[in-house]
C-alpha cells in the first residue's frame, strides 16, 4: 500500500496555518493536514451544463473511483500492531475520493475562489473534514483496544503520530474513562454485534474485512453534504422527495446523501465501488434510521414520538429484499458512536468529545440503551419502551423498591429515567 491513486485527484494535502487575528491557535491544535481542491483539475463544463442533481460534486468525482482492493487491505490491516494511524490516514486519503470533496469548504460560490482559515458560523473551514478523520480515528482505536487504542482514544498521539500512554493536563475524567472496564465493554459488545469484530482462532477477537469496509465507506460520506456547494436539488422525476418539491434545495444534510445514495449512487464512487450487498449495509444505516438517543435515555416522550421514525424505517425496509436485523441497527450504532467519538475538530488529541466532555454515566446510558432499540427489528415501539423502563427501575441505584402500578406508574419511571439523568 503507498500513498498515492493510480488517478491522482485535483487536490492536494496542506496544513491549516491561521492568521492571528482571526483564528485562536488553540482552534488549529490537534488537526491532520488539510485538504483543498485545484479548480483547475476539476472539469467544470461538467458542473456548468445542468441536468445534475449536485453538478459540483459530479464534476469533482468525474472518472474517479475507490481502489476497492486497497479499501479491503486498510480493512485488514487496521488492527495489525505495525500498522501505524500515519499509514490508515494516509490510505484513506488516498483511497476514498469524498474526502477530498471537503476541500470545498470555505469556498465562495460567488467567486469560487477559497476563504480556507477563517472563521464562519463560529468555526474554522475545514473543521467537518477534521472531524470525519476523529471518526475514522475513532474505528482504528476501537477494533485495536488490545493494542494500542484505549492509548490513542483516550490521549491522542505525539508528533510523530504514535498513541501517548497520558497527555499532560489531560483531565481527570480522560483518566477516569481510560480506566473504566464497564464502558470499554460496551464498546467490544457493540462492534461484535454489528460483525465489525468476529470470533477468530481460540478467544481471539479478528475484523471481519466486509463490514468494517462498509463502516469505513459510510463514514466518507456521510458529512459530506455539509459543504453546502454540494448540496443536491431534487430532479424532476423524483419529485416530490420526502417533502421537498421539484426544483429545491436539499438542505438537510442527511436527507441529501440518502437522496443521492438512493437515487443517483454513481455519483459517490466509494459507494458505486462497493459489491451490492455492502451497498446495501451503508444505505440502511443512513436511510433515515437516524433518532434522538438522548430522548430514549431519558424517556423525554412517549414511545411513537421517540421510536416512530426508526421503526418506520426498520418497516420499510424489511418490504424490500433484504430484512433489516441487529446487525445492521449494531451497525447503525456504531456509526452514530464513532461520529460522536470525533465531534471535535481535532482528531489527533483523541475522542475528546466522549473522554473529557460528555459525563462517563450519561454515555454509560446511551450504551445500555443500544440493546433495547435491537429489539425493534422485532418488537413494537410501546414493547421496548416499557421494557427499557422497568428494566431502569429495577437497576436503579439506590435501589427504588417494587415497580409501581397503577395510573402513575408510567409517569414515575419515566420521572426516573429523566432526573437519574442529571
């Protein structure tokens, strides 16, 4: 594996060097180099000629494509003792071409000219890049926890890239979290139940090369439509599309990639790139299956309010070829875990955003949470409400005393759930 496509993409690495007067150097710690896009390598009567849901992004992506085979070996590799994260990032630049479409943020659709180091909306162009590499930084450290990935996880790397055993002024909830068995459990439990992790030779736990593929190839896309250029407009024929009308903007960002993985997949290589079977892995887990978990831990509504949107989607996909089980809902999670993990834009601090900033028991919960929303491949929303509710009662700490009943009992364990939270 080397570090270069057998087509070089219009783009190339830099580091984000900020100006003093407009970007705080702490805002720049912990950033992998950056990346933009030459203008001049990207075949803009492409873009210019219409008839394109998203002709930007098409004429970015023209005649590329994902080295599925060297996709499959950073698969393999990435729980290998020698295999280093300077290498993973360095192969998913070089294999996965959406990554590069993030070299468009800060661009003026105006001039189409780039306003890289500046802040807007209250962050750094380029900030969504850095966090999709903390998501995928998240995948190598979770599948290497026997390794080195509590180590990167938790403290991040030192300059050349190699996982610190302790960061100085780390905080006492980073130390606290490295520490904690509990949650490092959870993690092993969800990865094996989504097939990321498999049952090898003896005790040992291997990657299943399929699905962390998948995981890695959802991961690439899926932020890619918050650089607003690419937003897509919804095409003629497919109009209507899930409430927006012909000629409009698709501006949510998740309903725009499953606008464009559903109906115009070609347009992503990675994704176009991948047999059906995996097409289909990453499709489910973006389609829509997407809930507050925080609403769920905290049973802040009833079950339909809460579950209604995931059960609508576990529905309608199950009238399709291809029932949707607790591998995929594990998969989802994963996802949904691994995007948190790198919600700050500097991945090479570690997964600051679970290790030092969101409460140890409030993630605790979100994990416990995970088996319950499992059952909804088979259970109704109001069956695993209920089910999630009185298991929190009876494990409820100090202990609560016998499950109540009666017209009140609906509301005293969701009262539980709500401020055990705070």
């Amino acid at each position: 594996m080397g570090g270069c496509v057998a087509i070089p993409l219009p783009c190339k690495n830099t580091t984000l060097k900020g100006e003093d007067e407009t970007i705080q150097p702490a805002k720049m710690a912990g950033r992998v180099p950056g990346v933009t896009v030459s203008i001049e390598a990207v075949q803009m009567e492409i873009a210019q000629k219409g008839g394109s849901p998203s002709p930007l992004l098409e004429a970015v992506m023209a005649g590329r494509s994902m080295d599925t085979e060297w996709a499959r070996a950073i698969a393999k590799n990435i729980a290998k003792p020698d295999y280093t994260l300077g290498q993973y990032f360095q192969d998913l630049m070089a294999t996965f071409p959406e990554l590069h479409l993030f070299g468009l943020e800060g661009m003026s659709a105006d001039t189409m000219e780039f306003k890289r180091d500046f802040l807007y909306g209250g962050r750094v162009a380029g900030d969504e890049f850095q966090r999709t590499i903390g998501a995928f930084f998240a995948i190598y450290w979770l599948v290497r926890q026997s390794v080195d990935g509590k180590n990167g996880f938790c403290h991040g790397v030192d300059d050349t890239w190699r996982p610190l055993a302790s960061r100085e002024g780390e905080s006492d909830k980073c130390r606290a979290f490295y520490g904690d068995n509990t949650i490092w459990k959870h993690f092993q439990d969800l990865m094996i139940d989504a097939g990321i992790l498999v049952q090898g030779s003896g005790s040992k736990l291997e990657v299943d090369c399929e699905t962390t593929l998948a995981l890695l190839v959802l991961t690439a896309l899926h932020d890619v439509m918050k650089v607003s250029l690419l937003l897509p407009v919804v095409q003629p024929p497919d109009a209507p599309y899930r409430g927006y009308l012909k000629s409009e903007v698709v501006g949510d960002h998740d309903m725009a990639i499953f606008y464009l993985i559903e109906r115009y997949p070609e347009l992503l290589p990675s994704l176009s790139s991948l047999k059906p079977d995996l097409q289909s892995s990453v499709r489910m887990v973006l389609s829509g299956l997407a809930f507050n978990n925080g609403w769920f831990v905290q049973a802040e509504a009833p079950p339909g309010a809460v579950l209604r949107g995931i059960k609508a989607a576990i529905t309608s996909q199950n009238k399709s070829d291809r029932k949707l089980t607790k591998r995929d809902l594990s998969l989802y999670f994963v996802h949904w875990l691994t995007d948190l993990a790198g919600a700050e834009p500097s991945p090479l601090l570690g997964c600051l955003k679970l290790t030092s900033q969101l409460p140890l028991p409030v993630l605790k919960s979100f994990m416990e949470s995970v088996k319950y929303i499992q059952q909804l491949a088979d259970r109704t929303e109001t069956e695993v409400m209920e089910s999630y509710l009185k298991d929190r009662w009876r494990n409820a700490q100090p202990p609560m005393g016998p499950l109540p009943s009666g017209p009140e009992a609906l509301a005293k364990t969701r009262l539980l759930c709500i401020f055990g939270m705070r």
